[in-house]
C-alpha cells in the first residue's frame, strides 16, 4: 500500500493534526503519545484520545511511523520531502542514544513482497525494527 505524503495531505490536516506532526518533526527522539500530550497540553489537547486520533490520521497518511518495540511514534523521512511512502519500512534504533533512522531497500521489500505471494498473504503494512548500537555510540 503506497501512502501519499504529499504537501497537498499536509494542507488538510486538522489543528490537532498539525500539532501532533510538528511536535514530532521537532523531535529528536522518538515520542510516546503521552510525551506528545505532555508537549501539547498548553495548546489545548487534554486527553490521549485527541492524540491518538491524531496519529491515526497521521500514519494513514504516510507522515507518521509507530514504532512498535517502543511504542513510540517518529516522523516519517519520505513526508519531508513529500515523496510517496514505499510499501515496506526498515528502522535502526539505537539502543544507547535513541536515534532512529529509517531506510528503504528494495530488494528486501521484493523478497518479502514476493514471499507473501507465493502464501497467498495480502500485506497490509510491514516495518522491520533493528535494535543495536549506532556508529556515533558505539
């Protein structure tokens, strides 16, 4: 499923919406929902649920990423650019700074792609999260 992150998308976003993307685009560090609200609460968003309604909109349209092993949400390096998102994402986290880095390659995402064919599998989203220590930390 290729995503629009176009600037157009940008363009319709909600004020929470918007918030939620700049709060993340400001950050260094990957956010946990409830960093997100802590960062937001004198901007008028009270409750998680105005956050994680947010980020769902967010994620469909390609701006955001969860990362599941942290359960923490980071901006998306394709909707900077306004490029379309590709299918399949891959992350490095660090383990000892807390960096993210997200990168694409190809031939996995046709490996991956082609194997859930031959299953018969219809992927609706796939992201691989590689945990380790980054060249700067290390």
């Amino acid at each position: 499923m290729l995503r629009d992150a176009h600037p157009e998308t940008r363009n319709k976003l909600t004020r929470n919406q918007q918030l939620v993307l700049s709060t993340l685009e400001g950050s260094a560090q990957p956010l946990s929902a409830y960093n997100i609200l802590d960062r937001l609460r004198d901007k008028g968003l009270k409750a998680p649920l105005q956050v994680y309604r947010a980020l769902d909109r967010l994620m469909g349209a390609g701006l955001v990423h969860r990362l599941e092993s942290m359960n923490a949400f980071v901006i998306c390096c394709h909707s900077r650019d306004g490029h379309i998102h590709p299918r399949i994402t891959a992350f490095e986290i660090c383990e000892a700074c807390g960096k993210v880095s997200e990168f694409h390659d190809e031939r996995v995402e046709d490996a991956l792609l082609r194997r859930a064919r031959l299953d018969g599998f219809k992927v609706r989203n796939t992201s691989i999260e590689m945990q380790g220590i980054c060249r700067e930390c290390r």
